[in-house]
C-alpha cells in the first residue's frame, strides 16, 4: 500500500527582420527602439535560435519508479528516466504523511553519472521529446522539472530544465529555471560560433529596468509588468567545456526586454521594448 502510494507521489519578428544592436542596459548611443510590435513571441524565438547541425537520438523514455524502506520511517524513491535518475528520499513517514515535502522532510537529487543536482521535493521530472542531441562533438542531456500535484502558489508556475553536457569524458551540468514559464526550453547556434547557445528567460523586470526604461519613454509610466507579461531574454553559450553568458567583444551581454499583449500566451503578439542582440 505505501509502496502504490509512493509510486503515486511527479514565441517572427515581422517580416521576419531581427532588431538592430542597441541597448539601454548597454548604454549604447544607438537609437531606442521602444514598442516595436511583432506577432508571435514563439515564432520570434524560433527565428533566434534556428539551427540545422543539431541531431537528435532516437531514444525510448523508458521509466521507472522503486519504493525502498531505509528503517525509521524513512523511505526513498528511485525514479528512472532513462539514463538519469531522481531519488526521493522521505523522512519520518509516518509522522509527517507523504504530502508534507518541507525542506526538513524530503530530499530530492537529480543523477547522471557522477553528476548530480540536488533539486526540491516539489518537482517531478519528466522525459520530453528530442531530450537527447548532439551538436558540434558536443551530447547534450536534458529532463524537465514539473510541480507536483500538491503543489502551492508560485511553485505551481515554475519549470526547470536540468542540461547535462557531455564532451569527451567531461560532462557539466546547467538548471534552467522558468518561472511563469511561456516558451519551454529553447537552444540553437544563435550567432554562428559553434558553440550552442541556450535563452535564458526570466519573467519580470527589475526595478532598475522599469526606472530606465521609463527615463528613456515617459509613456511607459505605469507600465503594468507582472512576472507573466514582462520577460528578459538573455542567453548562455556552452563553449569549451564551461558554460557562459552570450556576449558581445567588448563583454555586453545580449539581451530582448519584452511585453506580452495576452500574459503567457506564446502565440501572442508582443512589443520588444528594448534589445542588444547579435548582428
């Protein structure tokens, strides 16, 4: 009976035109671009990172979940999703019930190889498509974090994507962490180096980025950015063995500050309030 119960606990441009180099975040001279509006924010996106060297694994999700009784009350499970695995382990079951996943009561850690990410009681991981490619003698592991039923407010909205990548013996490993997320995970070849290069999406502005913005366009007043509307893109690179923020000679990092017209809808129009992106 514990054992079921256990098993039970898991955005094109117009035109396709790409902006211009500029950047308020940048203090760059050139000229603003400031409410230029685009149709899908997913087609946008796409267009970004388009890439046609990646090859994808045909892999069979095989999965599989185990319930061990550690003594004391203390469970854990093993859940395998092909060559990864996530191990929850619970403490005093019986006193705390199987929904109670406080930080004090249950552990959770991603496995791959010797790698491992020590993640939270909260998630689940699931094996999406094309999870596993290769690109450039690179091999790149990806599983996807969800909440879980039981789930409460903002935990609810938040999606991570653990990416092992893998070059000769040396295998490196980056959490991309969606709150809010709109878009799932996207990667591609964006500036033409090799080195594949993943968008990083956070919801929200700071508020040193409405202030400027604001300075810059006073009609942007009262700008209504909930984390769900507004989203900063930015980008890693995996170069080398190490993974780093995508950026320009003079070290500027790139960037897109967007406003969705229908909050996470990615197929809905947007305005690109300000950007510094590749040529």
């Amino acid at each position: 009976m514990a054992k079921n119960l256990f098993l039970f606990i898991f955005i094109f441009l117009t035109a396709c035109e790409k902006p211009k180099k500029q950047g308020l975040l940048t203090d760059s001279p050139a000229p603003p671009l400031i409410f230029t509006r685009h149709k899908s924010l997913e087609k946008f996106l796409d267009s970004l990172v388009q890439t046609s060297d990646i090859t994808y694994a045909q892999t069979d999700p095989l999965c599989s979940a185990d319930t061990f009784a550690l003594g004391n009350n203390n469970f854990r499970i093993v859940k395998t999703l092909g060559d990864i695995r996530q191990y929850y382990h619970y403490y005093d079951w019986e006193k705390r019930g199987p929904f109670e996943n406080t930080a004090d009561s249950c552990n959770s850690v991603l496995q791959f190889g010797s790698h491992k990410w020590a993640g939270h009681c909260q998630l689940h991981m699931e094996f999406p498509e094309n999870a596993e490619f290769t690109f450039n003698h690179s091999k790149f592991i990806y599983r996807l974090g969800v909440p879980m039923n039981n789930c409460i407010g903002r935990m609810c909205r938040v999606l991570s994507y653990p990416v092992f990548a893998i070059t000769g013996q040396d295998t490196s490993l980056q959490v991309f962490t969606n709150v809010e997320d709109v878009t799932g995970l996207r990667y591609g070849d964006v500036n033409g180096d090799k080195c594949l290069d993943f968008l990083v999406i956070d919801s929200g502005f700071s508020t040193e980025i409405l202030k400027k913005l604001v300075q810059r366009n006073k009609e942007l007043t009262g700008l209504d950015c909930s984390d769900d509307q507004c989203y900063k893109i930015t980008a890693l690179t995996f170069r080398d063995g190490k993974w780093t923020e995508l950026k320009d000679r003079n070290g500027k990092p790139f960037y897109f500050l967007i406003w969705l017209n229908e909050a996470l809808n990615p197929e809905s129009g947007f305005q690109l309030l300000d950007a510094y992106w590749v040529d």
